[in-house]
C-alpha cells in the first residue's frame, strides 16, 4: 500500500492545521505522537478523505482522495477516538454485519464472516449484546471488527487504547499486532508502538520527526519540555 502527500496543506478557516507536506507510507505498522491539537487527526482523516487538502493532495494507491472519494473510503477504514459514535445498529452482531449490506452477498454469508470476525477478534459472546452497554474496551475491540469485516486495506485507529484498563489494553494490542493489514495507530500510549516500523511526530501542523520509534520518541520528549 502506498500512501502519498503532495505538498498537501490544510487550513481551517485562518488556523494551518497542516503545513505543507509531501511524504510516502509504504510500511506496515506506523506510529503517529504529538502534543494534543499538534494535527495528527488532521493528517490521518486525509488518508481516508474525511478531511480534504485545501492545497496539494493525497492519494491511496494511486486513488485520490478527492477525486476517488468513494473508492478510498472502502480502502481505508477509519477507527474514530470516540469509537460508540460510530457503531450505527443497537446489536453488536448487527452492527458487525451492517457494513456486510448492499454487497450482494447471501444472508448465511454475511452471518458468515460476522461470527469469523467476532471470532478472530475474541468477542463471539458480544454478538447480542447491546451496543451501549459495552464496556470502553469491549467497544473498541467491536468497533474496529465492524471495520475490519468490510475488508479495508488500510486501518487508521485513532487513539484506540484510550481510557482502557490494562486487561483490556492488552486485548487491543494483541489484536493490532495481529491485522494483516498497513496500520496506523494515533497514540499517546508510547509504549504500543515501540516496535512499530516508523513513527510520524506531529508539532503545530508541522511533520518535525520521522523515523525509528526511539529516536521520534526521543524527539518528542524534547519537543513537550521546551517550553
Ligand atoms: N473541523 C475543524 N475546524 C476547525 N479547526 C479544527 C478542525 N479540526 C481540527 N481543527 C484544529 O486543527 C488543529 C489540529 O487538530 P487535530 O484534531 O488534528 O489535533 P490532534 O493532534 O489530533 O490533537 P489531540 O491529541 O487532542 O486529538 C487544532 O488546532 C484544532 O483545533
Ligand atoms: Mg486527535
């Protein structure tokens, strides 16, 4: 998968969001820090078009994200930082196979692939559960299977082991490591991307470290103190 930046920038009325930036994400597990409002939900939405570049542009394999919205939508799926604005059906089971609709695929399929992915995610007794009586880390684990059985390329995740207990952490990092698919992880959570392949460091809309997890980390200590 490849993911490019032209000379993208992105301002939101007077305030730059996202100073100009051209870079190329071919690995499979990228690490994304920053101080808060520093552009790192910014930068990941324009991956899958939720955000559009006021200048430049980007593309997902050659899809742009203007021009191929709806191409890149079904590419990229986006886990939000508040993952229960997202779950859509009142039953977890049906919220899982909703995304399975208008697929032309048969009733038993969709049941299919619902009951394997709530398999593979370790939440089979979560299928008639209520939606809203989910736990944060129960949530989390539903909300990225919801996305995961469409079958997207690419995951972005969006802080996804805020507020989670250790148990449940655990739980959503043991699945991150287990997706096949290129993942982007927002985190502040430094400790889940320390063998991630590249880490991206976001300073006021500026890309201001780009590399190993220790040295961006590193840089981000650096960066939160100097002031
Ligand atoms: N829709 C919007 N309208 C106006 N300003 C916005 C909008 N979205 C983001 N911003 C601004 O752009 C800047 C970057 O925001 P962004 O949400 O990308 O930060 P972030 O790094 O994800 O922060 P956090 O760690 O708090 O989630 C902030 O100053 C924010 O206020
Ligand atoms: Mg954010």
């Amino acid at each position: 998968m490849d993911i490019c930046f032209a000379d993208c920038t992105v301002r939101f009325g007077d305030r730059i969001a996202l100073h100009p930036l051209t870079l190329t994400l071919r690995e499979r597990r990228i690490g994304i820090i920053g101080l808060n409002g520093s552009g790192k939900t910014t930068f990941a939405r324009l991956i899958n078009g939720l955000v559009k570049p006021t200048s430049g542009s980007v593309s997902v394999n050659g899809l742009d994200t203007v021009r191929d919205e709806k191409a890149v939508l079904g590419q990229a799926g986006f886990i939000f930082q508040n993952p229960q604005n997202q779950l859509i059906m009142p039953i977890v089971g049906d919220d899982i196979a909703f995304g399975l609709k208008n697929r032309g695929l048969s009733k038993a399929e969709i049941e299919a692939r619902t009951q394997g992915v709530l398999h593979r995610f370790g939440i089979p007794h979560l299928a008639r559960r209520r939606v809203h009586e989910l736990s944060g880390g129960e949530t989390q684990l539903v909300a990225m299977a919801s996305v995961v059985v469409t079958g997207p390329d690419i995951l972005i995740l969006d802080e996804p082991t805020n507020q989670l207990d250790l148990k449940n952490r655990r739980m959503v990092c043991d699945t991150i490591a287990s997706l096949e698919q290129q993942t982007l992880v927002i985190s502040h959570d430094l400790p889940l991307l320390g063998d991630f392949e590249r880490v991206l460091l976001f300073h006021e809309g500026r890309l201001v470290a780009d590399g190993m997890p220790e040295e961006t980390i590193r840089r981000y200590h650096q960066v939160a103190h100097a002031d």
